[in-house]
C-alpha cells in the first residue's frame, strides 16, 4: 500500500479559498469530482505546479510531475467541495493514512466554522 505525506501547497490552497468563501456546500462528490480527461485539461492550461495544489496527499517515493504522485483531491478545480473534502477524511481513515485524514477534517472544521459565520 502506497504512504502519503500531507501536502502543505494543498493545504494552503484549501485554506485560502476557504478563507475567500470559494467553495461549495452541497454537492455529490461522485459527480463533480474531476476525471482523467478534466485532470489531463487542466495540466495542459496550468501545469504542475497548479494541479499539485488541488491535492492533500503526497505519494511518498512517487516522482514530481506524475499523477502517481498527487493525492486526495478536494476540489473540482475551480471550488473546495465539503463532499471532497469529506471524501479525502473517508479514504484516509480507511486506509490508515492519518496525516492526510487530520488534514482533512481541519479542513472541514474550517469550512463549517466559515459557513456559519
């Protein structure tokens, strides 16, 4: 099983668009969540660098500049969606990646936290 390290450029991202009420309460994680073709669209117009921000977990021994090596995506590219972030909580838990999950649900926190602001 793969280990993943929390990505700090990710993290802040979601911060940050949080922070800028950038996100989307109620949505279907299964039906916004960006496939192979979306990812591939927004490489080609952002690059690396932007693509890595979208995502919490980094692939521990995966090279830069591969899809292999970002994980636990949280948005849909344009917003934060809690169902993604949900979503990153979940997955983490489940597979006993413990960083990636306490990342995610401060995450959460936060965007509820806002919300009701």
């Amino acid at each position: 099983m793969a280990s993943y390290d929390v990505n700090p450029g990710g993290v802040a991202k979601a911060e940050q668009m949080i922070d800028a009420g950038q996100y989307v309460i109620a949505s279907r994680w299964g039906d916004v969540q960006p496939d192979a073709d979306t990812e591939n669209a927004y490489l080609e117009r952002h690059g690396w660098a932007r693509y890595a921000q979208w995502h919490l977990g980094l692939t521990v021994g995966a090279t830069d500049e591969t899809k292999g090596r970002y994980a636990f995506v949280f948005g849909d590219f344009r917003r934060v969606h809690r169902s993604g972030l949900i979503a990153c909580r979940y997955r983490a838990a489940e597979w006993d990646h413990k960083q990636v999950e306490l990342a995610a649900h401060e995450l959460l926190q936060r965007l509820d936290a806002r919300r009701s602001s």
